[in-house]
C-alpha cells in the first residue's frame, strides 16, 4: 500500500505540533497511511506526543547539505505516494 510522506521541520516543537494537526484533518484513509519525518527536537516532540516518526540523521543546527541528503534517503526509504512538506528550506 503507498502511504504519503510528512516531511517537518525539526529545531523546536512548532512545526511539529502544528503538523500532528494539521495530519488529524487528513482523510482517515490518507492519515492511515502517512508516514512522519523529522529530525532534532521535532522528532522528540513527535516521540512525546506518540506519534511515530521517522528520525533523520542531522541535529537541529544541522547544515542545508546533510538535511538535504537525509530527505533523498528517506524518499528512497519510504517511497511515498505523495509527499508533504512543512519545512523552511524546501519552500
């Protein structure tokens, strides 16, 4: 089954608390199948919210290049249907 890809921004818990909400108004047939990504101290908000989530390998004052390199690995990894971006460097 695809499942759809959530890309978020780590440094800090806004974008992620933020995300878990805006993932809640999603289908229920979209959210069942969306996987979360985050690195930092998004994937520790994702953790104490118990939500699942995919943890890059890159800090918080990680550099553009390796977040870059992180998200084609999970691309790779996950290979979503479709893709969700709330993330600055992206835009």
């Amino acid at each position: 089954m695809a499942r759809n890809l959530f890309l978020s921004r780590g440094r800090g818990w806004g974008h992620c608390i933020r995300d878990i909400e805006i993932a809640s108004r999603i289908s229920k047939k979209e959210h069942n199948n969306l996987v979360f990504a985050s690195y930092g101290a998004g994937c520790q908000a994702f953790r104490a919210k118990k939500v699942e989530c995919y943890e890059l390998d890159c800090d918080d004052n990680g550099n553009i290049g390796n977040l870059l390199n992180q998200y084609i690995r999970v691309i790779s990894d996950v290979k979503p249907k479709k893709i969700i971006v709330d993330e600055e460097y992206l835009i």
